[in-house]
C-alpha cells in the first residue's frame, strides 16, 4: 500500500466524520498524486486537503519536517508568551521560557516590536519569527519597559492556581497541559487549590485559556469539584462509548466491554470532594476554550448548580487519536465525538449559559467582567 494511499484508508476507517467525504474520488485522487509523486512530502497537500475536507475542525496533519522543530529533548522551540492579536495583550505565560525570563508578565500590552507597532494578521496570535531575537517596548500599567528574548526551547506550562475572590468564593484558572511528565504537578497544583480555600462555600473555575492538551489531569485535578460518578464519555461512529468518571480521588475511563471505571491519573492529595448540590460553580470559557479544555468543560455540564459564563468555544469538540506514519508525520484523526453526563453530544462549539463580553485587557483582574457577572450569579445563590 502506498504512502498516500494509507492515509487515506485511515481517514476512511477512522474518522468519525468519514461520510461527508467521496471516497471513490479521493482514492481515485490519491492514485493519481501517488503516481507521479517521488516521495511522501509531495503527498502532504493533498492530505492537507483532506483533513480539511473532514470539517471537524480537530483533526490535522504535522508533517516530518515540521515536527523536527524541536529543540533538545524534543521540546518544541519558541518563545512562551500566548500575545493575543489585535489586543496585543499577554494572556499566557509560559515559566521559565524566554518570554519569562525576559521579563514579560502577564496582562503586559506590546506596544513596539522590533522598533515598530504590532500589526494583526488573520490569526487571534501575534506570531514572532523563531529565528531571530525579539525585541519587545511594553506597557504594564503606567511602567514602559524594553526587552529582549531568543526563542528556545519550550518546558514547562503554566500550572493551574487559584485565589480567594472573597464572599467566601475560591478562583480555580486552568491552563493547556500538554507535557506528560508534568501531569502529575499539574493534577496536584489544581487539588492543593483545593485544598488550600477548603472553607470556600462557592467556586469559579476558569477555563477561557485552557486551550486544551491531556483532559485527564483536568479531570482528576478539578474533580472533587465536578462530582462524583460519570462526568462525559466519548461517543463512536458505531455508537460505542468511552466514559470518564471521577470516583474515589481518581480520574477514570470505561471502555465498552470493561467491567468497571479503570483508574487512569490520581492527585498525590487526599480528595477533597464538594457536595454539587451544596456548592455551586461558576465556569469561564472564551474562543481558546478547546479541545481538552471543552471537555472539561463538558464535565461541568449536567452538574447541579453551575452555570456558564462568557464566551462560545472554539468548538473542538471530539476525541482525536495519533497515527504517525512512516516518514515521521504525524495525522491526528478525530474518531468520536463528546457528550455530557446526561448523554447530551456536542457536535458544534459550546455557547455560555449567561454570554458576557471577554474584555482581555482586564482579563482575571478585579474588574473583570465575567468573574464579576460569575460572582453575582454565586451570591445570589447565598450558602
């Protein structure tokens, strides 16, 4: 079978949305391509255009070369800062990268770089060149400072905190989790957030930057909020489930066919759970509320007492598996789609209960405008 040829038996077996395409005209396509192409990159448009053509917005493609960006240890090279476009704000901030250690914090606005004023693209990320040093003038309330950072690679992320907002209301923010070595830091940072405001009668959890990654140390982190028994389960093409509990302090999956949950991620702190029907949560989301950070979100759902806030998200919503093939890309093919613990599946990106306006400029400061829409919600239901 050939290169070309593979992906598109892949795609065709596995996708979830497999229907919406011709595949009669695709072989027939990837025949033709695969004849007169001498090696697997020339194939990587065409497959491009078949991912596309999938319309889940999830699935994609990295080729070889792309995916040997890295710099030691397979860390991918960059410069750690998430610089939104056109605010020009810092909305995240990885620790210890060269943003960091520059000097960038976050909710610094990028008045110049390189000696000129940020342009917006077509893209929601101001995106800076890898190869060259970045010099950067900002603005951090009424401070201008200049800095200069050179990519390199990239670590650690953030790891999720929290705070007292007061009114006996506790903050939990959540972060992209895309490194396994540190999903173990990452369950038990969000647990000790728990632990730390255990006297809270309410909570807000704040997923409008948690981009996505690994869900499961989302779950088994922010769990004892969510709920004991089924939070969601993965639904595919054939209808059979994958269903994910939080039970006992653990994060955990039920494949068809298992006879019980099969613990999977578990905090190194002993559970602290929340009674759903004493405790009512307030959850944030925004556009870059994706994937993994959807399905944490789809956790929430069905729970009582919680309303949403904010914006519609990115609408990533289904499982995506990894296929690396024999040049080193890498297809990642959405093969099922979410749903809640009432059985509710989500095929298009998630609308708030109560929409409110993310401004970014004052993004988690005491002005903001969704934690404040969020806190009325929480005190109107007293406690």
């Amino acid at each position: 079978m050939s290169y070309l040829q593979n992906v598109v038996d892949l795609l065709r077996r596995r996708a979830y949305f497999s229907s919406r395409l011709n595949w009669d005209e695709w072989t027939e396509r990837a025949r033709s391509v695969a004849a007169t192409t001498p090696s697997p990159r020339d194939c990587y448009p065409l497959i491009q255009e078949m991912v596309a053509a999938l319309g889940d917005n999830h699935s994609f493609f990295i080729g070889a070369e792309q995916r040997g960006q890295e710099g030691p240890g397979g860390a991918p090279l960059g410069f750690g800062a998430f610089v939104l476009s056109p605010e020009f704000v810092v909305i995240e901030l990885f620790p210890g990268s060269p943003a960091d250690r520059a000097g960038v914090r976050r909710g610094d606005y990028i008045e110049w770089v390189n000696g000129t004023p940020p342009q917006p693209s077509g893209s929601r990320r101001l995106v800076f060149d890898p190869q060259q040093p970045v010099q950067l003038r900002l603005r951090r309330g009424g401070q201008t400072l200049d800095v200069t950072m050179q990519a390199a690679p990239i670590e650690h992320a953030p790891l999720p905190h929290g705070r007292d907002l007061g009114d006996g209301i506790a903050y939990l923010e959540l972060f992209v989790q895309g490194n396994p070595a540190e999903a173990q830091r990452y369950i038990d940072a969000s647990q000790q957030v728990l632990h730390d405001h255990a006297t809270a009668r309410a909570w807000i959890v704040d997923l409008r930057c948690d981009r996505g990654g690994n869900m499961w140390p989302m779950l088994a982190g922010a769990g004892p909020l969510m709920g004991e028994g089924l939070l969601g389960m993965f639904v595919d093409a054939d209808g059979s489930q994958t269903r994910w509990f939080y039970q006992a302090g653990a994060a955990a999956y039920q494949r068809a066919g298992m006879d019980a949950p099969q613990e999977h991620m578990r905090a190194s702190l002993p559970a602290a759970p929340r009674d759903p029907q004493t405790t009512p949560v307030a959850v944030l989301t925004s556009e870059f509320t994706g994937s993994s950070g959807e399905m944490t979100l789809i956790a929430f759902r069905g729970r009582p007492n919680t309303r949403t806030f904010g914006a519609t998200t990115s609408g990533e919503i289904t499982g995506v598996a990894m296929h690396e093939l024999d040049d080193g890309a890498l297809l990642g093919i959405a093969e099922s789609v979410a749903a809640d613990r009432t059985g509710h599946i989500y095929y298009e990106a998630i609308a708030p209960d109560e929409p409110v306006a993310v401004d970014w400029l004052r993004y988690a400061g005491n002005d903001d405008p969704v934690i404040a829409a969020a806190r009325r919600w929480l005190n109107e239901r007293g406690g």
